[in-house]
C-alpha cells in the first residue's frame, strides 16, 4: 500500500508539474502572439510613415525641378533678349559701316 501510496504521489506530482509546464507554454505563446501582434503594428506604422516620407520627398523634389526650370527658362530668355539686342547694334553698325563705305566709294568715283 505504501508503494502504490508512493507511485499515486510521484504520479499526482508528474501531472502537476506538466499542467505547469503546458501553461507556461500557454502564456509564452500568449505573449508571442501579443509581441508578434505589435511587431506587425509597428510595421505597419512604419510603412505608412515611409510611404508619406517618400510622397513628401517626391513632392520637394517636384517642386526643385521646377524651380531649376523656371530659374533655367528665365537665363535663357534673359540671354536670348541680350543677344537680340545685341544682334540689332550689330546690324545698325555694320549698315553705318556699309552706309559709310558706300559713301566714301561714291566720293572717290567722283
């Protein structure tokens, strides 16, 4: 009877320390599905806020491209006005010149 007392005991005591166990696996398996739960809201935070990062820098780079085109379009007009005003001193000085050739052949013809 004591034997049988004894292997009912170390039984009653192996139940109890696998009810332990299985709930300790339990609660881990709890607290890794509240990490991983977690873990994937960061990730998703973390991705909307890329997401609007990016659109942002999409936006200022926008915005700089365009101000280097309009800055670049406003040289280029300021050049070509230069040149255009430049080319019409030119003309009127080379029909001065031509003016004034013409009128010294014409001088010494007579």
């Amino acid at each position: 009877a004591a034997v049988f007392s004894k292997s009912q005991e170390v039984r009653e005591e192996g139940s109890a320390a696998v009810r332990r166990c299985d709930d300790r696996i339990e609660a881990a398996r709890a607290s890794l599905d509240a990490l991983t739960g977690k873990l994937e809201d960061a990730i998703d935070r973390l991705s909307a806020e890329a997401s609007a990062r990016l659109g942002d820098a999409q936006r200022y780079a926008q915005v700089v491209a365009d101000s280097a085109r309009n800055a670049a379009v406003e040289k280029v007009t300021e050049i070509t006005s230069r040149l255009q005003s430049t080319t019409a001193e030119h003309d009127g000085k080379l029909r001065d010149l031509h003016a004034a050739l013409e009128s010294d052949r014409d001088r010494s013809e007579a």
